[in-house]
C-alpha cells in the first residue's frame, strides 16, 4: 500500500464506528459530550439489533442520530450476489465494500447449528499452490466492521440464526492479526452477537509468531492449522510460508498454544492426488504430531481451473484416514458442501473479477 493508502485507511478506521469496541465507543461519547449509556444502546443497535441505519435506533435523540450520521456514517456490505446448493442449502455470498472491493463469505447448514465462513483480506499473499483466493494477491486488510458484517448480512438475509463462525474464507487471518483480535472480542461480547468463543475458529497457514501472540491472549477460540504436508520439502512444494517456518517451529508453536490455552487443536490436511497422499505421508504424519492433543481434518483437494492438482481417489482418501485412525489419531474427512456452487475458497470472487 502507498503512504496516502495507509493515510486514507486510517482516517476511514477513525470514523469506521462499527468498529469501535463498547470501551472505544464510551470514551469517545465521552469526547463529545455524550453520557456513556448512550454508548451501550448504540453499540447494541448495531452489534445486536443489526439496525440498518441510525434512522432506526429510535431511543436517541434526533440531534445525536444527525451528528452521528453526518461525520460517522454507518457502513455496511453490498450483497451483490448469493448462490444456493440444491444438494445442501449452502449459501455463497458475493459483498461489495465500500471502496468497491468485492469478497465472498459462505454459510453452511448443519445439523448442529449454522456456519458462516467469513474473509479475513481482499485477496491473500500467502501464495498456497492450490488456493483460488491468491492468485490475484493481497489488496487489503478488513475492518472488524467488515469482518463482522458478513456475519450480520447473511443473519438478516437468510433469517437463520448464525451459531459458529469459522475464519477459513480468502486472507490469512495472522496476517491481519490486529484486526482479527478486535473482531473476535466483539463477535463474542454480550452487547453483540454473544457468540461463544468456543464456536469460533481461525485457520492459518502457519504464521509461527503469531500464533503464540495468539496463545497469550486469553481466548477459548479453537486453532486450526493448515499443515498440508508431513515434511518440510513437501511442504515447501504446496505452501510458500514453509520456507519462512519449519515444521518443527511450528508445531513448537501448536504445543504452546495447547498449554497456554488448552484448546485441542485442528490440523487441516488437504489430499491432492499423487502429491501428499500415500500410505508414508500418513506414517509420516502420524510420527509428526505424536503426543500432541489434535483433530484431523482431511480435504480432498478442490480443483482449481488454474493449476493441474487432482482428488485423490475416495479409496485412497479411506486408506489415508484409516492408518492414522490405528494410531488413534482423531480424525474426519471434510464433507464438501456446495459441491454444485463454486464452492472453493476464493472461486466466487475470482469467477466475478475475471468477468469484470
Ligand atoms: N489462510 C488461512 C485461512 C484460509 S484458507 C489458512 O491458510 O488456513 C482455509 C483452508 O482451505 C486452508 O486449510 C487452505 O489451505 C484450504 N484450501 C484452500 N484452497 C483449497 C482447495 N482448493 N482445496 C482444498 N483446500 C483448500
């Protein structure tokens, strides 16, 4: 980003009031001559009312829903497009941001409760072999009010009530950790949504500093990992930030978090044909996470037009997780939801920049 970039950013982020947390807004009603109460009843018309505009927040003054308009206008996301499986009620959803910037975020019906998928970044510089969501680069960091956004547009949207919120969609969430921190608080706090932190996971590639950053800061969120590979050079091959952290730094780092938090820990492993899936990537894994308290989820690989990455064979799927299994490793096969929309991470918005 240019100086002037990061200049404007800032400037939006002060009057950005949706991403205020309850404390940031009370002093700053404080500031300008507000009694700190009035701060909470915002806060709740648009963290837990999800209000529209300040027209609705009808406990305040017109005076003060003028002021606020006028110099700290309420933003939201532009719904531009939502696909929906007829396999399995997926949704896929296209949002615009107010700078013009487009980014998808997806909610997934389970029996247990409703998921949405949300991104964390315009575009993504990590640079992984097989992901839709980087091909184009990084552009930006979101807002907590835009990351919190996709939640609250796809709730008012889709009438359902969201229960977990996975960080798994385009962006590496470490790499925006400021804002991903703030986010969490207040998806969590009881003036918002009151999600519980434990329904709530962020998934990274791998950011080693941050994920013990993260170890220290208190939270009941669940970790994911997305190893990908057992050894280093395979590793290498499929993920750029390898080069940057080995294997063994990172799992230091995951034995960290564990004891600093005592959250089992997930390790997404996706299966790409002839790459990573034979019955030694499996021994190897296995000999990789031993003694550590883990979960296993394994993806079979989404092809992506851009590159030449297969499945792997459902047998060879079945094999893989057999084996860890005889060692007790938990662990699923990811079921792929909204197999007949575009599915794949980043492949919404990909398809939509690459027609504009
Ligand atoms: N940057 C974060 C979160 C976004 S990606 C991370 O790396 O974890 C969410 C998960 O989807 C990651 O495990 C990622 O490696 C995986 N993924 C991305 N593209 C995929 C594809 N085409 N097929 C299978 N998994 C994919």
């Amino acid at each position: 980003m240019t100086t002037r970039a990061i200049e404007e950013n800032k400037i939006e982020t002060e009057t950005d009031i949706k991403s205020m947390s309850l404390s940031e807004l009370e002093s700053f009603f404080k500031k300008i001559g507000e009694k700190p109460f009035r701060a909470r009843q915002v806060y709740e018309w648009m963290h837990k009312k999800l209000a529209a505009s300040y027209d609705e927040m009808t406990n305040l003054s017109k005076s003060l829903r003028e002021t606020l308009e006028k110099d700290y206008p309420l933003t939201f996301l532009e719904m531009i497009e939502v696909q929906t499986s007829k396999l399995d009620g997926t949704q896929k959803y296209l949002f615009r941001l107010e700078d013009g910037n487009v980014i998808e975020s997806v909610l997934m019906k389970y029996r247990h409760g409703n998921s949405v998928c949300i991104s964390s970044q315009v575009g993504c510089r990590m640079g992984c072999r097989f992901c839709a969501s980087t091909l184009d680069g990084w552009t930006r960091n979101l807002r907590p009010s835009e990351m919190l956004d996709q939640i609250y547009q796809i709730q008012k949207y889709s009438r359902e009530r969201v229960s977990n919120v996975v960080v798994m969609g385009t962006g590496e969430p470490m790499d925006n950790y400021d804002n991903l921190l703030k986010f969490i608080h207040m998806l969590s706090d009881e003036s918002g949504l009151m999600i519980s932190q434990r329904n709530i996971t962020v998934s990274t590639c791998g950011i080693v500093p941050k994920i013990k950053m993260l170890a220290d800061e208190n939270l009941q969120i669940t970790l994911a990992i997305s190893l990908h590979a057992s050894n280093d050079e395979k590793r290498k091959s499929l993920m750029p930030i390898a080069f940057k952290y080995s294997l063994q730094e990172l799992l230091g780092s995951c034995k960290y978090y564990f004891e600093k938090t005592g959250r089992r820990l997930t390790f997404e492993y996706s299966l790409v044909g002839g790459v990573n899936d034979t019955q030694e990537d499996a021994e190897e894994l296995k000999n990789l996470l031993a003694g550590l308290n883990c979960h296993v989820n394994l993806i079979p690989v989404n092809p992506i037009k851009e590159r030449d990455f297969v499945q792997s064979d459902k047998k060879v799927i079945e094999k893989f997780k057999n084996k860890l299994e005889k060692y007790r490793i938990n662990v699923t096969i990811r079921r792929e939801m909204g197999r007949d929309i575009d599915g794949a991470c980043g492949q919404l918005r990909k398809k939509y920049l690459d027609k504009e």
